[in-house]
C-alpha cells in the first residue's frame, strides 16, 4: 500500500511532531556552539526493549565510568517513542539518540526540515539492537478481525513516520491488502488504546511494550496479527556529524557503554532488565518475554545499510518525496568511532561509510 492511500487525521502523530520540532528548532536557535564547555551530555532514550542496553549502562554508571573531572556528565532521558527520542535531537536538546531505521530515514532526507537528502546534520554511529518479531496488528475480539483479510474497509490506527508505518506497508503488501480499502489513521500510540475502546479504530499497528498496555486496556479480549519475519527493526544509536567530530572523547564513552551494558545483559538477563523496568516503570517479567524476541550487539554491519537503503527506496514511494533521488545509505553511516573502541565490530567496508563519501561531511 502507498503512503498515498492513507489518510490521516489532523491530531496524527506525525504532523503533530512536525509541528513541535519547528518550534523546538526555533527554541534552540540560539544554542551554545557544541565546542563550548558543556556540564551535560544526553542521551535520548524509550521503554521500547530494544533500548534496554541505555538503561542498563545508565543505572549501572557505565557511560560515566572513567570520565575525567572536566569531561561532561551523560545522563539519558526517557521518551515516548524513537521518533520523538530523534526530534530532540534534531532540535539540539540531546547529542545522542535511539531510533528505529523508518524515522531515522526520514530525518535523513528532509523530511522534518526540509534539508534534504545528503545534507543531514545526523549520522549512525551503529546499531544497538534488531528484532523481527516486535510489532503486531492489535484489535479488539469484538470487531470480528481473526485474520489479515478481515480488515478490509476498516479504520486502522498508525503512528506515521515509525518503525509500525514501514512495517503496515510490508503487511499490507504480503496479505494483498493494497486494494482493499483500508483506512489508515495518523494516531500517536500513547492515544492507540483509548481510541478502539472508544471505537474510532477498528485495529492499531503497535510495538513492544505498547502492545502490553493495549491488551491491558482491552482486558485482554483482542486477536494479535503478528509481523513476525515481515519486518526486522534495527534500533539505531545516532548523533550529530559536528558533536561526533568535537567531542570524540565523550563518544568513546558511550560506545563502551553500550557494548559493556549488553555483555552484562548476555550474562544476567533477569536483574539487568529489571533495571530497565525501574528506569521505565514497565513490568519486569513483561520485559523478560519480550527480550526472547531481541539480538543485542552494536555494531555497523549489513542489516543496517541494507534496512536503512530500504527505506529510502520506500520513502520514495511517498508523493511528497515523488522527486527523491534514493541517497546512497553509506554516507550517513559512521564507523570510525566504533572500529577505534571495538574493530570487529565493523564488519562493511571502507567504501561504503562516511569515509568513502568525504565530500558530505562539513
């Protein structure tokens, strides 16, 4: 299904971020150049499992370990989505962000400022996490959806502009469901839950651990259509070309970090996800489910230039973007940080990283 198919309504959550981002933008304005001193660094985060790895190295001091007295502190803080985690970024509000590779991919050509392709101030500093199995189509049992045809004609809630918007389209495309009249609504997913109580949606595109409170919300009496294998998320650490380039020092720290926290991970799953329930106020025993379903590593490797090039090619399929030339992945991706901490973690190759395309950088 086409992106132009859709329909959204006017509180979607795509437009309304648009909004807040310009006039974040504009807050920050006249924000301190990032070569002056600064007492803090931020890191923003989500609940999402995937990000387990930034809380774990947050409760446990890891991003600070080491720090010198005259290096600033990194601290992490919580949002609701990784679209929204990479708005503040945008707006200069955090110097690092998690996301998944849809909103990533729009932030990379344009689509929050207009800057368009090749000349965006992000770059992926690698992977954090990949998952296949961590979005669904949720509707309440009482609408009569037991299967993927059962939605035809009806009104289905998407966030516009997340991982669940990309991962609509390879559902919609594998169970034929282009054509059949399907309704999609811009609906942010904190707002998904009340919205098929009240009856506006007759199903939501939702992710871990949204799903946990929707089926709390539905007492459980839903049909869960899984996207399982349709879709591989990778959950993306990013940062800004300038901060990357001033403040090589603070970036080491949190790639250690991040490989640190994961092997801790690996080693004790139960009290090191508990930690990420604390931080996050979710269920522990919720989140040791649905680790089953998560790869942890960081690394910059295939699945993300192919996942991110796949983007591209789908975001050109949107009518605003009818003029997009697909940018070449590897100019965002920059592995030169991460091969100084950890070099076998960088398994593409020279050419295709932002080293083999100098002439994007500043």
């Amino acid at each position: 299904m086409k992106h132009g198919t859709c329909r959204g309504t006017a509180r979607g959550g795509y437009r309304a971020i648009v909004v807040a981002l310009a006039a974040l933008l504009t807050l920050c304005a006249s924000c301190p150049s990032l070569a002056e001193s600064r007492d803090t660094v931020r890191i923003a985060g989500s609940a999402w499992v995937g990000d387990a790895p930034t809380w774990v190295a947050d409760r446990q001091g890891l991003f600070n370990r080491g720090r010198p007295d005259d290096a600033p502190v990194i601290e992490v803080d919580l949002h609701g989505s990784g679209l929204e985690a990479l708005m503040h970024l945008l707006a200069g509000e955090a110097q690092f962000a998690l996301s998944a590779t849809t909103p990533t991919a729009m932030a990379l050509v344009g689509a929050f400022d207009d800057s368009g392709p090749g000349s965006s101030a992000l770059v992926v500093l690698g992977s954090v996490a990949l998952s296949n199995q961590s979005h669904y189509v949720i509707a309440p049992s009482r609408n009569g959806i037991d299967s993927p045809r059962d939605l035809a004609g009806r009104r289905v809630g998407v966030m516009f502009g997340t991982s669940s918007h990309y991962g609509w389209s390879r559902f919609g495309r594998f169970h034929g469901l282009e054509a059949a009249g399907i309704e999609l609504i811009d609906t942010p997913v904190a707002e998904m839950a009340e919205a098929l109580q009240r009856g506006d949606l007759d199903a939501a595109v939702i992710w871990q651990p949204w799903d946990l409170a929707l089926r709390e919300a539905l007492d459980g009496a839903v049909t869960i259509l899984p996207m399982r294998m349709l879709y591989t998320v990778n959950w993306l650490l990013l940062s800004t070309r300038e901060f990357v380039a001033e403040q090589p020092a603070v970036v080491e720290r949190v790639l250690r970090g991040y490989i640190d926290a994961i092997d801790m991970i690996d080693a004790e799953p139960e009290s090191t996800l508990a930690l990420h329930a604390e931080a996050t106020g979710r269920d522990g025993a919720d989140l040791v489910t649905s680790a089953a379903n998560m790869l942890w590593r960081l690394g910059m490797n295939w699945s993300v230039l192919v996942n991110l090039g796949t983007q591209f090619e789908w975001l050109a399929t949107w009518p605003q973007f009818d003029a997009l030339t697909i940018p070449e992945p590897g100019q965002y991706l920059d592995g030169a940080p991460l091969r100084e901490v950890a070099p076998g973690r960088v398994t593409l190759p020279d050419y295709l990283l932002t080293s083999g395309h100098r002439e994007t950088r500043p």
